[in-house]
C-alpha cells in the first residue's frame, strides 16, 4: 500500500471514531471559545490596537485547542496498544505520521471554522478583504503546529508525565510560526491581502514545511520498539 | 642475585589510552586557564576605553565569545544528534547530551552579559532586540531539550528522542532568527544603536580573537569532562543493572 493511501486509512479511521464519540471535537472547540471568552475579559479588546490584540487572542486559542486535540488523539493510539497494530502492520511508518496529521488537522479546522465567526462577533472585527489573508494563515500555520504537535506527542506519551510536557515541548519551537501568524492576522484583520504579508506567508510556508518534513524523516525513530 | 617469583604485572589494556588521555586533559586545562588570563589582561587592561560607551564596552569580550561558543555547541548537538539516528550509539548520545548541557550555561551568559551591557546603555535591562531575543528563544529550546532528557527514563529511549529534539531545534534556528528580526522591523520601538560595527580597532580586534579563542578551549574543556562524567555514569548505570 502507498504512504499516502495507508495514511488516508489511518486518518479515516480517527475520523470514524470521533464521528462516534466525538470526545476531541467537542472538548477542543469548548475549550477554544473559553479562550477566546477569557482572554476578551483580561485584554483591551476596544481602541487602537484592536486588530493586534484580537490576532493574539485567536493564536492563543488555536495554539493551545491544538496542544489539547492533538495531545489527546495521540495518546489515545496508545491505549489499548492500538500503535503496535499500527507498527507491525505492513504500512511504512510514515503513514503513521502523515495519517496522525491529516486527522489531527480535520478536528483543528473544524474547530476553527467554528471558532473563527463567533470571534469576529465577540472580538467586533471587520475583516472585510483580508479574509482571504485570513485563511490563507490560518491554514498555513495550523499545518505547521499540528505537525510539530503530532511528532513531539509521540515523545510526550512515553516521558514521566505523560501528556503534561507537551506544551513544554512544542511552545518553544513553535514561536517563529506563531509570530508570523499573529503578525499576518493582524493584517488580515485591518483588511490587507496576502501581497501586504509576503514575508510572513514565507515564514509560515518554510515552517510548515520544514516541520511536516522533519516529521516525515525523523518519525520513525520515535515509534521503533 | 636471587630470583623471587612474583606474579607478571596485570596488563591493563586501557592502560596507555587512558594516560594519554589524561595527558591530553590536563595540557587542554593548562592551556584554557592560561588564555583566560591573557583574555582577562586583554579585556581589562590592553584593549583601548570606548569613547562612547566607557567601560561598559568591555562586556562585549565575554558577551561575544559566549554567543560563538553557544553556536558551535548547538551545531555539535545536531551533528551529534544525527550520529545517534544513524548509528544508535551512546558515545554520540553522550556527546550531545553534555554539548547541550554547556550550551545552554553559555547561552544564559550571553543573556545575562546582554542585559548588564543593555542597562546602562539603553536604560532597559531587556529590550526585545532581535538578536538578544533570537538568544532568548534558542536558551528555551534547549533548556526544553535538557528537559525532555530528565523527563524519558529509559536511556536508549532518551537518546532517539533527544535526537529527535536535537534535529528540530538546530533546524529551526534559522526560521526564528528571520521571524524576531522580521518581528522587530515591522514593530514601531526605540531605535537601537546597532553596538558592534564592522569597523572595530585593532586592539579591540586582537581581544576579540584571545576572547573567541579562550572560549573555544574553555568549551573544549568543559566538554571533554561532561563526556567523561556521562561516560562513568553510564557504565555505574549498567554495572547496577547487572547486579540487581
């Protein structure tokens, strides 16, 4: 079977368990509106730097729902050893990887989708033609973070403390991503196009691939037991 | 003369490496301290007073020397971290667990020099200037790395995610250099004076080097122990092993 087929079945198959439990889904997208709620109480959300604050607030939420989504649903491979199946299946061990992605990234848009209108009403944002720039961010660097997330996930689940360090790990490796993704929503916010955020639409592209192929190479040396 | 019979002396056969070895240590520290005293001389006394900045100034022999060291010991870290991938081997393990060990301690001096230099020249002790900032990032990902090792408690575990780690956080180097300073260019702040020009004076030049030399040696040094010191643990880890 090709990696890329062996992981649209891996990635179907997260898919069909939470269509039937809906645990992450529903415990991610409460939790990015809480942080959306919470951080409206605790910043000036009104004034000069609206645009700025709002892209901060949606970072923050979308940053930690996918630290909590995909801590979640990689720890959930190893419950009831399901990784082992997947291991000593005959499928290369990138299909792993990949299919953990695809999945991880279908809980994380959906919650975004949701999230994203609801901000615009609470946070009062007039994007108006920056949407485009707006998913095109929101894209580009929920690909990146959701694959940095999956690969250190793997490592967290096998530490002392479990799932506990995996904030530890991804946020500081994560910084150059949000940066570029707080700062391109801040321009989207106030209307701009892509061609008024290029350098960081190329931050976002480098780190997205930079952190999807890392997880392709180095994924492997993770799960071999 | 009488023959007494006496056992033939036990062949040691690590012996004669290990006096080598010894040898080579103890030259390696000789020639560290005596840099570091002429890179103190330097720095204190031969290097001219900056017109500008006054003695303050002379932090940048210790602030610059500490960045080149906190570079070189990531880069072994990733070198290190391959060699572990590839061939599985403790001895690269070692190598980068210690290597990581020492880059970060220069790393905080280079912070700490930073802010002592930045007090009375900016008036902040912390200014988000893209460098100090990139310095800042970098001392995280590795302090998270040394994290990660204390955190997965079986060794060959430890060693493939360590790796891992390894690999990512040298690779991503660069991306956080280009979004601080891309970060900092977009963002209205205080101007800040760029400190070191290209056009330094020869003195300064000359300590400069002793400072980046000294170092090196020191680095070497600190090093060499760390690798020894992981070395002996691990063996005590597995003689402990085997007892029990």
């Amino acid at each position: 079977m090709s990696t890329w087929r062996a992981a649209t079945r891996i990635a179907a198959k997260d898919l069909r368990i939470e269509l039937r439990t809906r645990d992450v889904l529903t415990a991610i997208g409460l939790f990015a509106l809480l942080i959306v709620v919470v951080t409206s109480f605790s910043l000036p959300t009104t004034g000069v730097h609206r645009d700025a604050v709002a892209a901060g607030v949606l970072w923050m939420a979308f940053l930690f729902s996918i630290l909590l989504g995909v801590g979640r649903a990689v720890a959930m491979e190893y419950e009831d050893a399901c990784i082992d199946g997947l291991v000593t299946s005959p499928v290369p061990r990138e299909s792993i990887f990949l299919g953990k992605v695809l999945s991880n990234l279908a809980f994380v848009v959906a919650v975004q989708v949701l999230i994203l209108p609801i901000a615009v009403v609470l946070l009062q944002l007039e994007p108006g033609r920056g949407i485009g720039l707006l998913a095109l961010t929101v894209a580009l660097a929920t690909l990146a973070l959701v694959a940095l997330a999956t690969l250190f996930s793997t490592m967290a689940v096998h530490t002392r403390t479990r799932e506990v360090i995996l904030p530890v790990l991804v946020v500081p490796f994560a910084i150059p991503v949000m940066i570029a993704a707080v700062k391109a929503t801040e321009v989207a916010l106030a209307g701009g196009t892509p061609v008024a955020a290029t350098s960081w639409l190329l931050v976002l592209v480098a780190g997205a691939a930079l952190f999807l192929l890392l997880g392709l190479a180095t994924y492997r040396h993770l799960v071999e037991e | 003369m009488t023959h007494t019979p006496t056992a033939p002396p036990r062949k040691d056969p690590d012996a004669a490496p290990r006096t080598a070895r010894r040898t080579g240590l103890r030259w390696l520290a000789v020639t560290t301290a005596v840099t570091l005293t002429l890179l103190l001389y330097g720095a204190l006394v031969h290097a001219p007073q900056d017109r500008l900045q006054g003695p303050v100034q002379r932090i940048f022999y210790l602030h610059v020397p500490s960045a080149w060291v906190g570079m070189l010991a990531f880069l072994v870290v990733f070198v290190a971290s391959i060699g572990v991938l590839m061939t599985r081997s403790r001895r690269w393990d070692r190598v980068a667990a210690s290597s990581a060990e020492v880059g970060v301690v220069f790393t905080t001096v280079v912070i700490l020099t930073g802010m002592l230099w930045a007090r009375p020249m900016w008036g902040v002790f912390w200014s988000w200037e893209p460098r100090l900032t990139s310095y800042f990032v970098l001392w995280l990902m590795y302090v998270t790395y040394l994290a990660l090792r204390s955190y997965v408690v079986e060794p060959d575990r430890r060693a493939r995610y360590a790796a891992v780690l390894g690999v990512v956080a040298f690779l991503n180097v660069p991306l956080v250099y280009v979004s601080v300073r891309l970060w900092r260019s977009l963002h209205p702040g205080p101007v800040v004076a760029n400190p070191d020009g290209p056009q330094l004076p020869g003195e300064m030049l000359a300590v400069l080097l002793v400072g980046i030399v000294a170092f090196t040696l020191l680095w070497l040094l600190l090093l060499w122990l760390r690798v020894d010191l992981a070395a002996r643990r691990d063996a005590l880890e597995a003689r402990e092993a085997m007892t029990s």
